[in-house]
C-alpha cells in the first residue's frame, strides 16, 4: 500500500510539474521571438545612414555652397532653403498617412517604401550638387531637385523610423537596437563631414585668414573661374561618393532585417488622416515630447546651419573648417554607447536635461574668446558630446510615447508611422523656418556673394546665431521636458502591460489555428 500510495504521489506531482515546465518553455520562446541578434541590430542600424548623411551634409555645406559655389543672392537661396525644408515637413505626415493604410507584403509594410523610393532618393541628390550651365532658372533648378529630394527620402526615413515598433516587441531590445541605429547614425554624420569636407575642402584661392577688417577692395578678392570650376568637380564627386553609400546602406537593411507581422490589424479599421492627427496631437505625453525636442533641436539646427559659414568668416578658420566639423562629429560619436549606459542607469528624462546643455557653456565660449584654432577644437571635442545626445534621446524616448499610447487605446493599430512623421514634420518645418530667417539675416547684414571676407556686421549676425539664441531655445525646451510624464516607472509598467497584452493576442491566434487545424 506504501508503494502504492508513493506510485501514485510522484505521478501526481509529475502531472503538476508538466504544465509548469510548459508554461515556463513557452515564456522562454516568446523570449527568444522577441530578442535581436547583434547583427539584425547591425543591419538595422546601417538603414540611419542615409538619412543622417545626407541630412549632415546638406545642413553644413547646403547654404554655403548657395551663395559662395552657385552664386546666388541670399534672397533666392533663403528661400530655397525654407521652401525644401517646409515641403519636406509636410511630406512626412503625408508618408506617414500613406504608410499607416499601406498593405503588409511578404516583405512587411515598410521595407517596400525604403527600397522602391532609395534609386529616386539618390538620383535627385546628386543634381542638388551639379550647377547647371543657365542663369536664368538655376533657383527654380536647385528648388525643384531640393524638393523632390526631400520626398524621397521622407518616402525612406519615416517607414524606417516606424520600423523601430517591428523589429521586436521588447522595449529593451527596441532601446538597444536604437542604441545602435544612433552609433551608426552619428558614424554617418561624422562620414559625411569627412566626405564633403575633404573632397571639397581647399579648393579655394582665398587667403586662409579672412577676419581682416573689411573693405571696398576684398570683394575683388575672389575665386578665379579655374578654382571655381574645381570646387564644382568637387561638390559633384562628393555626392557621388555618398550616393553609392546611400544604395549599400539600403541593401544592408534589406538583406538583413526581417520586419515582424503585425497582430490584430485586421481586426481594427485603418485611420483616416483626421482621425490620426486627431489621436496623434490629443495624446498629453507626445505633445509635451514633441514640443520640448522641438526647441532643442531647432538650436542645433540653427548652429549646424550657420556653424560653417561662422567658422569660415567669423572665426576665420576657412581651411581648417571641414576639419573642426569633423571632430565635432567624430567626438559625438565615441559618446553614444556612454549616453545609452547614462539614459540605462539614470532615466531618459535626467540624461536629456544634463546631455542638451551641456553644449550650453562652450556655445557661450566659442563667441567669447578672440578667434584662436586651439580653442575652436577644444570646443568642438565638447560640443560633440552633447551632439550624440541631442541625436540618441529623441529616437530612443518616442517609442515611449508609442507604447504609452498602446496601453491606452489598445484597439487601434497601425498608427506607428503617424507619431514619427508628425515629429518629423515640426522638427524640419521649424528648421526651415529658422535657416530661411537666418539666411535672410545675413542679406540684411550685407553678405558679398563669392567674397573671401565679408563686412563685420556678418561676423556679428554668424555670432548671434550660433550663440545666443540656441541657448534662450535649449533652455526653452528644457523647461518644456521637465512636464514630460513618462518617468522610468511608468515606463517600465507600460512594457508589462503590452507584454500582456502581446502573449495574450498570441495566444488567441495560436488557439485559433490550432482549432482550424483539428477541424
């Protein structure tokens, strides 16, 4: 009877323990569904590339090479440079739209957009470079081809930036496959100054110090037609160079990235376009993100508008700029992996008041002390460093917003594309508005078109808008981001909360399909 009685035990606790061992297998897999390879990560990161490349080129080089290598006044080019970014601002909510009601393909609902829009993206950019032989429309050249640029890669930037809430459902693996995608994006930054910066760099016969006072005569000093056809070979060669980048960066991503199926979409109705903006702008925390990030990061836009020009006839440091731009970028860089380690211990919110202005001090330094080559570098090492967390925290705190928003309305989908392109939207439609300002700044200051130096009223103008009012936005911003109400514990209860919600839908379908395959 013992033996009997013991036989009967041990089967019953091997009855309990089989649906334990069950249930703790399937958390493992579901784990394991969730968690990134490194190089999945890698290649997922090599899609920001582009974007960033082509974004730091033309912020840097876009005006100077408007009013100093295709000749024209600052009027025209301070309106090429507000309509291209304005038009760009209202494409991305438009791709963004388009994006959320596009139908998945077995290659996912993204992955189509980046590729099908990559060779137009890369075609128009290069004609931005090329000064045409004509006079008489070369505006409405640049203008058209700076337009149409924009579309295409908002057509690649906004399904990638959504692409993020597809990779996996894990917020850890989310931030740190962001982690990546912002190391290789601030890579890209730091490539493409190299690129344009060395190809173009010293294809000047400008004397290197230009911070002589002006005078009636200096206008005279200019580049001969032979330099002036060299540094257009130059700015050509470049872009070429960056367009054979752009097409392998959108191959990696292809080849190596699978977008996970969505679950529950064809269980809701798609979104109209009111209906998104509607939901998108109601949700308090996005608004509050937005807003806040969109006074920060019209201050570096602002300073990466104007910095080559105030480095070049301000500072008069013309051969050493593409330099200084480099290390700015190169120290932003090697900063990154310590941000994700910040934010990872900290919290988003404490690594943003203290990475944004930190820049703070060394954008006073940099107008303050007489012009000094020394200086310009030390400065620029330190602004690096608050460069790469102006780039990380925003990408890395708006799937936060996103999951908060899932948690709230968990019966609407595909409404992923709409937070990244809205943000988009305001971010490049103030950019535009701020270099159109500030291009028309320096007509008014009286900027001479091809000049080796220019009036003391232009250095003045360069200083003001690299210094003091980047710091009234940081600041402005910064104080917007302290009402942000997603802290680490909220954010953490969020990630629960669609993780149970996530194995719950899982569950359903797989129950479903097994009562399908039994029928």
């Amino acid at each position: 009877m013992a033996r009997g009685e013991g036989a009967e035990q041990y089967a019953a606790t091997l009855l309990s323990v089989k649906p334990l061992n069950a249930e703790i297998k399937t958390v493992k897999l579901k784990t394991q569904r969730n968690r990134l390879s490194v190089f999945s990560k890698v290649c997922y990161a090599f899609g920001g590339a582009p974007y960033q490349i082509t974004g730091t080129v033309l912020g840097f080089f876009l005006q100077i090479y408007l009013l100093d290598v295709a000749q024209l006044d600052p009027f025209y080019a301070s309106i090429i440079l507000f309509v291209g970014r304005a038009w760009d601002a209202i494409t991305d909510p438009t791709v963004g739209f388009l994006v959320s009601r596009s139908r998945s393909t077995r290659f996912g609902r993204m992955m189509p957009w980046i590729i099908f829009s990559t060779p137009f993206a890369v075609l128009t950019y290069l004609l931005i470079w090329y000064v045409p032989p004509f006079e008489e429309g070369k505006v409405i050249w640049y203008l058209v081809f700076y337009c149409l640029f924009q579309s295409m890669q908002t057509c690649f930037h906004v399904p990638y930036s959504a692409l993020t809430m597809f990779i996996s459902r894990d917020q850890k693996e989310r931030d740190s496959a962001t982690a990546y995608r912002m190391m290789v994006e601030v890579l890209g930054t730091v490539l493409g100054t190299a690129i344009q910066g060395q190809i173009v760099g010293g294809n000047s016969n400008c004397p290197t110090e230009s911070d002589a006072p002006y005078s009636t005569n200096s206008s005279s000093v200019n580049t001969t037609i032979a330099s002036l056809d060299q540094t257009k070979q130059a700015y050509l060669v470049a872009s070429g160079v960056i367009c054979i980048i752009y097409v392998l960066c959108a191959a990696i991503l292809f080849l190596g990235v699978k977008e996970q199926k969505e679950t529950g979409r064809d269980k809701s109705e798609p979104l109209t376009f009111a209906q998104g903006l509607r939901l998108v702008m109601c949700h308090g925390p996005y608004v509050k993100l937005v807003i806040g990030f969109l006074f920060t990061s019209l201050a570096f836009m602002l300073l990466e508008g104007n910095f080559a020009l105030f480095i070049t006839y301000a500072l008069g440091h013309r051969k050493d700029f593409q330099n200084i731009l480099l290390v700015i970028m190169l120290s932003g860089s090697l900063t990154i992996p310590w941000w994700q380690w910040f934010l990872t211990r900290f919290g988003k919110k404490k690594a943003a008041y203290f990475g944004i202005s930190w820049a703070v001090p060394f954008m006073i330094l940099i107008v303050s002390v007489k012009s000094n080559l020394i200086v310009s570098y030390l400065v620029s090492v330190a602004a690096g460093v608050s460069v790469a967390a102006a780039f990380l925290l925003p990408w890395s705190m708006l799937p936060d917003v996103v999951d908060d928003f899932k948690v709230q309305n968990p019966d609407i989908r595909g409404h992923e594309a709409l937070f990244y392109s809205f943000y988009v939207f305001f971010i490049k439609f103030a950019s535009g508005v701020s270099l159109g300002i500030s291009t028309l700044s320096l007509k008014f200051a009286g900027y001479v078109t091809g000049g080796c130096s220019q009036p003391e009223a232009v250095s003045v103008t360069l200083k003001v808008l690299v210094s003091p009012v980047p710091v009234v936005l940081i600041a402005v911003g910064l104080l917007i981001l302290k009402t942000y109400p997603i802290d680490e514990e909220r954010r953490q209860g969020n990630r629960k909360l669609l993780q149970a919600m996530f194995d719950s839908e899982t569950d359903s379908e797989s129950e479903t399909s097994d009562r399908g395959s039994s029928v």
